[in-house]
C-alpha cells in the first residue's frame, strides 16, 4: 500500500485544510485559548501558522538552498491586529500558489530525514501543518481535544502524516525521544496494512516501515487515531507490551520545523 500521497493530493489537501482553519478560526476570538497547545490563544495560532505559510513560501518562491537568514520578518504577525483572518488567508494562498507554480525539479532547503524532492517535501509538511494546526482550532472551539470522528482526516492523509513524522521527524540528531533501556515498539494501524517499528535507545530513534515480531509492545489504533496521536492531539489509541511508548512520546517528543 502506498504510504505517499502525490505532490496534486497533498496540494488539494492542503487547500481543504488551510480553508478549514480559517473557517475555525473566524468561529472563535483571537483571545480565546487553544487546548492542545498550552499558552497559546487563538491569535497566537494564527500568527504561527501565517508565519509558517509565508516561510515556506519565501523558500519554494525563491528556491532557497539555505534556510533564511532572519525569519523575523514572517512572525511578526498580522499587520492589524484587529483583521487577522485576511491576513492568514492571504498567506495560505500565497503558498498554495508558490507551490503550484514551483518546477517539478525545484532545488530548494528542505529539513527532514528521508524527505521526498523539495517541491514534494514543501507540499507534504505545509499540508500537516495546516492539517494539525486546523485541529488546534477546532479545538480552541469545541474548547476541548476533537475527537477522532470530529477530527475528519482521511485514512490516505493521515497514512502519509504517519510516514513523515515517523520517517521525517522521529529519527533526527535533534530528537529528545531517548532511554537508557533500548525497547522497539510496533506502530500499526488498524485500517491499513502497514506498520513502523520504532527502535528507541539512547541514540536517535531509529525507524523501519515493517512490525518487528520481537518488539516490546504495539501500538494501534485507526491511521487517524495514530495521526493525532502521535502529534499529541488525541487519545484514541491503545499500548499493548512490556514498555510505555506513548509515555515517553508525551514527555520528550516536541515537534519542530527546524
């Protein structure tokens, strides 16, 4: 089964997902607080993602092979305070438009462990961005975590998201996901035949696309339950084993772009 959306799904699904943030977003007030991330307000968010939407786009516009310099410029904020949405959609837009354009061969900075072609890669991470970043919303409304079925992430997206925090994220230099005690734990969904190993010692976690039979405990739960998860956004998921996975994921896994 394929885990990896094409570059035109993950475009299209970007688009659904950047329209349903600012759809969430215009349904609360930029004061009021997001549950699945800590401190943040409504506002907060939309300046994140505003900001992260326009970096991607100044490296795929510009097919940056180095990161920017100074990404002060992109997190600054909305201009008016007082109109944030226009400026979040105006961003979004932007992207899905550098992205569109962008040559197939495009050379440009990408950040990720076994990261596809950079157009790809750009189109793959600014599409789960959005995605979770849109739960965050949703949850800033509900004022509580979605659940899975609110959550509406299609079992194909969500398969694809799984790959890249697995194969992307989870592996780098960079990762706290550490123990003194080596164990492997089966990631499989229920919805699809597929699954990840994930080795944790106390070198960078190393993941393969396969169950190992040996593994100390499973993981499984649907491919959406797992993407949320994962992305500690939900709890539709169930540990089977000798060792705690999810434990240490929730203390020491702390996704960032860079």
């Amino acid at each position: 089964m394929a885990l990896r959306l094409s570059q035109a799904d993950l475009l299209d699904a970007l688009d659904a997902e950047a329209t349903r943030l600012a759809r969430e977003a215009n349904r609360v007030l930029p004061t009021d607080p997001v549950p699945t991330c800590p401190g943040w307000t409504v506002g907060d968010l939309v300046a994140h993602v505003g900001g992260v939407h326009r970096w991607a786009t100044a490296v795929v516009a510009g097919a940056l092979t180095d990161n920017v310099a100074d990404d002060s410029e992109f997190f600054a904020g909305p201009p008016d305070p007082d109109r944030p949405l226009p400026w979040l959609v105006e961003g979004g837009n932007a992207l899905i438009r550098a992205l569109g354009d962008a040559p197939d061969d495009l050379r440009a900075f990408v950040f990720l462990k076994n990261a596809p072609p950079p157009k790809l890669f750009w189109t793959r991470r600014q599409a789960h961005e959005t995605t979770i970043h849109r739960i965050d919303a949703q949850a800033a409304r509900l004022g509580r975590i979605p659940s899975t079925v609110e959550a509406g992430i299609p079992t194909s997206l969500a398969l694809d998201g799984l790959d890249e925090l697995l194969t992307g994220f989870v592996p780098r230099r960079s990762s706290r996901l550490r123990t003194d005690e080596p164990f492997r734990t089966v990631i499989a969904p229920t919805d699809a035949p597929v699954a990840w190993t994930v080795a944790v010692s106390a070198d960078p976690p190393v993941v393969t696309d396969r169950a190992d039979p040996a593994a100390q405990s499973v993981i499984t739960g649907t491919a959406t339950a797992l993407y949320l998860g994962l992305w500690n956004r939900g709890d539709d998921v169930a540990e089977n084993g000798t060792v705690d996975l999810l434990g240490h994921w929730r203390e020491q896994v702390r996704i960032s772009w860079s």
